[in-house]
C-alpha cells in the first residue's frame, strides 16, 4: 500500500498493483460458497486486510462492513475470533450472511433433511390450482411442474423446521437452486430467459446442495464464540452502528445492475416482497431511488463532480441523476462510518474504476478524496488484478463473462483504500 496525498487526487498518479493482493494463499472454505452470488467479495482479501491493519497498529476486536453483502467478512471475522456486525439492504444478503456465520449441528440438520424428504415425497401430487394462483412473476419464470415441486418442498420445510437457524439453513439451500431449476440463462448476470431450457430434478438440486453443506459445516470444526450481528438495514438511513475498529466494505459499483432484479426469485419465493420491484428503493446508486434527486442541488466532491460532468454526454437525465445520487449516498456513508470508527481503527475499501460508453468513471479518486474531507487521515491505496478466472474483462450481450475482445469491456483491477481515525 502507497501512501497518496490528497494533490495527488487531480492528477494521473501511477499505482503500482500488489501482487501480495492479487492470490489467496490457502484455499477457500466451502461455506462461502453454498450460495451463489454476484460479485462476491473474495475471501482471502478478507484475511488480508486483518494481517494488514494489525501490522498497521489497528487492535482488533470488532469488524463492520457497511454493504455486508452475503456475509464473507462476516465469516472470516468469525474464523479469526473478532466480533462482528454488518448491514445490506438485501434480504436475500443477510440470509446469506446469517447463515455462514453460524454453529451448527450435524446430527440436528440430519433430522430435518430425513423429515423434509419424508413429507416432499408423501405430497407427490401436483395442484395445477397452486400455480394457477402463483405470484405472475414466478410464473413467468417457471413452468408449472417446477413450480408446484419447489412449491411442496419450500412447504416441507416451512412446516417442519421451526423458525430460526436451523430453518434458515434450508431456506437458503432452498434458494440457492432457484436459477438453475427456472428459465432464467445459465450464468448469465442479468435476468434473461432460456426459451430452450428444460425442467430439471427439483428434489435431487435439492440434495446436492445439502450434500454440500454438509461437506461445508464438516470441513469448519471451529465453533464460533465471538458474536455477529448482521442487519437487514440501509446504512443511509439505520439509526444506531456500534462503534468498531475496523471497517471492510466493497460498496455496489456505481453503473452496477439492480441487486433487487438480480435476486428476484429469492425475494418472491422467501415471501420477502409481492413485487421484487419495490426492492430497489432505497439501493445505493439505483436509478429508482433517484426519481426525486434534484441534479441542480446535489452537494458532492471535486472529484465526483468531474466525473458527472464527464457522464453528463452519454447518459439519460435520469440515468445522471442516480450517479450523482449514488456519490452523494457514498459521502454519507463514510461520514457515518467515520463518526462510529473508534479512535486509531481504520477503514478499507475495495472498488474498482468503471468504464461507461468509453468515459473512465473513477470511483477510487472520488473516495480517496472524500475521505480526506471527512477526516480520515493516512490514506494509502493499492491496486490489485482481480484473480478470480470467471472474472474475465468482457461480457457478451446477454451479460455473460467472455474473453471475446470483441465484446464489452468490464473491470478485472480493482483499487484497495484504507484510511484511519486519529
């Protein structure tokens, strides 16, 4: 990490990429992966940061992360005996996140996987009435006989897991087969349709998965001690944060896609919403949470400011609005941050710079410079290749990742920040 002054911010200053940031050094625990999830935070930056900011002087005893996401600081700050709390705006987030971040017994998640079976296979009939009275949106997403089979199982397990961990665990299992057994593309990004797609196994997705789990929960022996608190809350608006030492985020990118589209058969079958649509409000960076932004009284720093007067010719009014709101969210944000950061703690960012219709969107010189204003002192950055192979830097026309040079360039470097509280 290179210390960067804040003269530094107008100009092209070079940073060097870290390849001490680039790789993982042991390999990734299953638990981050019993879901899947778009843009997941790498696990061993995680680690990584820890190792940094104790050598940094940082004491260490409670860890935060404001876009929580599906929970992997959460869990490394778990495997590393730090207390932690995080918040996301996404339901199907902090489901995520609360389930990797807790104990659990083998011989209990046996119980009910036998039981859930035992009830899915003794209502083998299918109700053509049920997917007739289907929420249209699931409809439009699946055929009636994947309906009615995810329907029985996601009633096995409402009425035979009691609310609480142990129900949450299959939930989220439960949602984690919701693409792969819809007509939504395979490994595409953005909601699409498959018209050529077929019905798939509800039931042995289903056992896979758990399969899974159970693979995940065997290989982590650690029993957690420490105490993590994960909010379904928008940073912007919560009332209380406790006051923490340290603070890793990875913030959504600024011309990102809808988290609400993108998780939308998850907050429709989990009951979260009737309308997956009304999900989006409040979402950093979301065009509908900009309907109202008046673009004339927004109050951002220079560096943002240059970047919208850069977008202002190649987008929609609309569009502008909610980057311009999405740097203002991103100021707010980090004031909060700063005001529940205990003295001498230190906050660390992972972003990278976008591109949007050939303008260079630099969100990395926008925090830096924000962080300056706000206080924070000690600015070092870093810049790392993102190593993940699915992470390629071009995306086909449906959103799938490609190393088509011919198709749409994507970020594959991303920019590490931290800055502290004296």
């Amino acid at each position: 990490m290179q210390n960067i002054v804040i003269e530094d911010i107008n100009n092209d200053t070079t940073i060097d990429i870290d390849s001490s940031w680039n790789y993982a050094t042991s390999k990734e625990l299953k638990m981050h992966n019993i879901h899947p999830y778009p843009a997941k935070f790498p696990a061993f930056l995680a680690s990584k940061v820890f190792e940094y900011a104790k050598k940094e002087g940082v004491n260490i005893n409670k860890v935060a992360d404001i876009f929580c996401g599906c929970g992997t600081v959460s869990l490394e700050s778990q495997l590393n005996d730090y207390d932690f709390w995080g918040c996301d705006i996404n339901p199907v987030a902090v489901l995520i996140a609360n389930v990797k971040s807790k104990n659990y017994n083998i011989k209990i998640l046996e119980k009910y996987y036998s039981i859930i079976l035992k009830c899915y296979e003794k209502n083998s009939k299918n109700n053509q009435e049920i997917y007739f009275n289907a929420n249209e949106r699931l409809k439009y997403w699946f055929t009636a006989k994947s309906y009615n089979e995810l329907y029985k199982l996601k009633q096995s397990i409402d009425n035979n897991v009691p609310k609480g961990k142990y129900r949450d665990v299959f939930l989220c299992i439960f949602s984690s087969i919701l693409k792969p057994t819809s007509r939504w593309l395979n490994k595409s990004i953005k909601p699409q349709v498959d018209p050529k797609k077929l019905d798939v196994s509800i039931i042995e997705l289903f056992q896979k998965q758990y399969k899974f789990l159970i693979k995940s929960v065997e290989e982590n022996n650690k029993k957690f001690k420490n105490k993590s608190t994960i909010k379904r809350a928008n940073i912007l608006t919560l009332k209380k944060m406790p006051k923490v030492d340290l603070i890793v985020t990875s913030p959504p990118y600024v011309t990102s896609y809808e988290y609400a589209d993108l998780h939308q058969l998850s907050s429709l079958w989990l009951g979260y919403t009737k309308d997956y649509k009304l999900l989006r409000k409040g979402t950093v960076g979301s065009v509908y949470n900009s309907e109202d932004f008046d673009l004339q009284k927004r109050k951002i720093n220079q560096a943002g400011e240059h970047i919208i007067s850069q977008l202002s010719t190649v987008l929609a009014p609309s569009k502008l609005k909610s980057v311009a709101r999405y740097y203002m969210d991103m100021e707010l944000a980090l004031k909060k941050c700063y005001k529940n950061l205990n003295n001498n703690g230190m906050i660390f960012f992972v972003v990278g710079d976008t591109e949007y219709k050939s303008v260079k969107i630099e969100n990395s010189k926008h925090l830096v410079k924000a962080l300056y204003e706000i206080g924070f002192k000690d600015v070092k950055i870093a810049r790392r290749k993102i190593s993940n192979k699915l992470l390629t830097p071009y995306r086909d026309n449906n959103g799938k990742f490609t190393s088509d040079k011919t198709k749409r360039t994507i970020y594959h470097e991303e920019f590490l920040i931290s800055g502290r509280k004296f």
